[in-house]
C-alpha cells in the first residue's frame, strides 16, 4: 500500500526543546562505551573515530562505532565494529543514506527524510516536503543537503536551519540519482524520463539535457570532477566533462546496484553478485575482483584516513564488511573485519567523527557579495534615517539569493529564480515609499 500523500511542508519534528514543542527522541543506545572514548593509559588505548551506518528492509538504521586497538605488538591495529545504536523512524524500507560531520540523513519509501544528530545522538527530525520515495541524499560540505525523489523534485535544503531552499522539478518521471560535482557548481541527475540533466547550480537553472536511450540508475562524478560515469543496467558509460561524450563503456557481468570511484581512473563496481570488481576507467579492463559476500552487494563507500585507503560494502546477507585497499589496485583488498545485522541491508554510509568542513557551503553565491554585505551593515544602522535610505537607492537589487542556495528566511516551494527576485525588489521598493510617505 502507498504511503499518504503529505503537504510539502518544512521540517516535521522539532529541533530543540526550547520551541516548545515535543523535543527531539534519543537514538536507542546499545553500546556502554562512548564514541571515540580514549581510556587514560595503557598500549592497549581504544580509539572510536568512525561509525557505519546503515538501513535496511526492516525499516531501522544501524549504527557500528568502529574501535581501533593496536595488537600487543604495536606494529597493527585491530579493528572492531560494536554495536551503537539502532534507530526504528521510518515506516517503510529505507532507501538512502548521506552522512556530514555532525548529521547522518535517511531517505524511505515513507516520503520522509529523517535526521540523525551524530554528536548528541538524537533523533533531529524529519524533512517531509517530497511526494514519493526518497531515492538519493547527498551532502555537500556540512551547509548543503540535496534530495531527489520518486516525485520527480530535487530540493536542495539549508543543513543548519533544516529550511527547503529551492525546489525543482527536475524529471518527468522519478529522479533516480543524483551527483554533486567536487567544485558544488554542478549537478548530475538521472531519471525514468530517459534524460541525463546538467545543474548549474550557481544559477540555479538546467544547464543541458541530454536524451539517452534508456532509464538510468546510478550517475556519479570522479574525484576531480574530470570524467563521470552512468550505468544503465549492466551497463556503465564513462563520460569526460571536457566533450561531454562517451570516451567508452564497461560491462559487468550483473545488474550494477553500486559504483564507487578509489581514484580518478579507478571504479569500484558492485551489483546482483557476491562479487565487487576494480576497473580502469581508462583502459575500460577489470584490474582485479574478489568475492565479498555470499549474497548480492547492495551499496559500498570509500573513504581514506591518514594510514589507509578504505572501502565498505555492505549487503543483502546482512553483512557490513571493511576492506583495506592496496596500493596496486591488481591486487584484492584484505579484510579488516565485519558485522552481521542480521537484516536485509540496502543502504550504507561511514560517519567519520574527525570529519571537518573544508569545502564550506554549496555554491559561491552562497558566500556574502560586497552588495550584501553593505546591506547588512545598512540593516545595523536604520537609526540613522534619511541617510542611510539615501545610500540604499544607490545600491542594486540584492543578488545573493540567487541559485538554488539563496539563503532566504523562508522555505521555497518550486518558485522560479526570476520571480523571487521580482517579488523581492517590488517589496523593497513599497518599504521606500511607505517610508516616504511617513517622513
């Protein structure tokens, strides 16, 4: 049965007791030791600076702190997933994962996103403005969230104020995924419509269109946002930014169901397989495979900390496992270890504590213009009268809410770019004269 169709409205549960409203739920805790917890002396020092997180069918979230103790040597570590949290918010199966450097976000076939605190360990709230499953979340920085959904809209949302910042309707039909350029002035989205789209999300428009011959599933950018790929099926199509063309494609074996870039040129391919395969976008050939679990794999991440190259996959017989990557992408990864859920998994993400923001927010028109910021210190200075509406008329109409990023006080519900900004310069115009008239 589908779920009711909601209102797009803004955030569903309160944030903090002092609205007065119901406050927000602790996550149930299943582990005594805290998160990166440091006992006081020993060798033996215990060091939690991850979590893997992830959803399954059976509508819960899973949280693993990973303890990492060096063996009686010294010489390695030993890496041990315990058991954290399990958090039962959603009414359906969830469907996707972003993590932060404070929030984990899950994605349901219930149309809600839910927010996690990863600090405070609390249920933050949830996000019901889609009409639809939720099928992708991607964080850029800590400021910028983006979700796409069965409806068809991408919403891109304030990750402070939890408020809806733009909302586009972006596909005829689902949105199926979506991917955020490392630069943030770029989008990727595929959809059931059979078009891959182009974001310019400095200007807050569709930048291209482009017709494929069937339904995409998964689009993803490389590191440095020089190439990017689009699997269709078993298919996967590499694309390099500067023509914009297919400079190739690989086949795997299965229906792709996950790809992860290691590197620019090197993708990691899972699908309906025990298996999870390496391959050179480049020379389009298999470096190496090797067989991660004993049911198909359902999602995986990557991720690099100062000592290692990490990748995680997780998958439908319950298991979520860490691989060690080597240097030489020809050789399999070793495993570090695993944890058995004992659920059908279909959704991963890694929340790593020591996480800081260095991107900052979304776009650069997020970032304060000189016009902007003259306007703040004007708003300081409204004492002054006739003086300070004098040197207001000098000024241009405000652009800093331009882009899907605009950082107005109020939710956006599918507006245009053009009318906001008429509507935005009309009001500020009939303050004037208001004020005009009163002197």
């Amino acid at each position: 049965m589908q779920a009711p169709k909601r209102q797009p409205r803004g955030l569903d549960v309160n944030l903090s007791a002092d609205a007065g409203r119901t406050p927000s739920s602790p996550l149930h805790l299943l582990s005594s030791l805290p998160v990166c917890a440091e006992p006081a002396s020993g060798r033996s020092r215990v060091r939690c600076c991850m979590e893997l997180v992830a959803g399954c069918y059976e509508q819960v979230l899973f949280g693993f702190a990973v303890h990492l103790e060096p063996k009686a040597s010294g010489d390695q570590e030993k890496w041990t997933p315990v058991a954290d949290f399990t958090h039962h918010a959603h009414t359906a199966s969830l469907s996707a994962v972003a993590v932060s450097s404070r929030f984990v976000v899950t994605g349901s076939k219930d149309e809600t996103i839910h927010i996690y605190d990863m600090k405070k360990k609390i249920d933050h709230g949830a996000l019901v403005h889609h009409n639809g499953t939720i099928t992708c979340l991607k964080f850029h920085g800590n400021r910028h969230l983006i979700s796409g959904a069965e409806d068809g809209l991408i919403c891109v949302w304030d990750a402070k104020k939890w408020e809806c910042l733009k909302s586009i309707k972006a596909h005829k039909g689902h949105v199926t995924f979506l991917s955020i350029h490392p630069s943030g002035k770029l989008a990727l989205s595929v959809g059931t419509d059979k078009t891959l789209r182009t974001w310019n999300l400095v200007e807050g428009r569709s930048a291209f269109i482009k017709n494929i011959k069937q339904n995409a599933h998964i689009v993803e950018w490389s590191p440095r946002g020089e190439k990017y790929v689009v699997v269709i099926l078993n298919k996967i199509d590499v694309y390099q930014l500067d023509t914009a063309s297919v400079s190739g494609t690989i086949t795997n074996e299965k229906r792709v169901s996950s790809v992860t870039f290691l590197s620019e040129s090197v993708l990691a391919v899972a699908g309906d397989e025990e298996v999870v395969r390496f391959f050179d976008c480049d020379s389009l050939m298999c470096l190496s495979e090797f067989k991660a679990h004993e049911n198909r794999v359902k999602d995986m991440f990557s991720f690099e900390t100062p000592e290692h190259h990490i990748i995680v996959t997780a998958s439908s017989d319950g298991f979520i496992k860490m691989w060690k990557l080597k240097e030489d992408k020809g050789v399999s990864p070793s495993l570090l270890c695993e944890v058995n859920t004992n659920a059908r998994l279909t959704c991963l993400g890694v929340w790593l504590d020591s996480v800081t923001d260095t991107k900052g927010s979304l776009l650069p028109a997020v970032e304060p213009s000189p016009v902007s910021k003259q306007e703040q210190s004007k708003r300081k200075k409204k004492e002054s009268g006739r003086e300070v509406q004098e040197e207001e008329r000098q000024l241009k109409p405000d652009t800093k809410n331009c882009g899907l990023t605009g950082n107005s006080n109020k939710p956006t519900k599918g507006s245009s770019l053009v009318s906001t900004k008429k509507r935005k310069t009309v009001e500020m115009l009939e303050k004037k004269k208001s004020k005009r008239k009163k002197i």
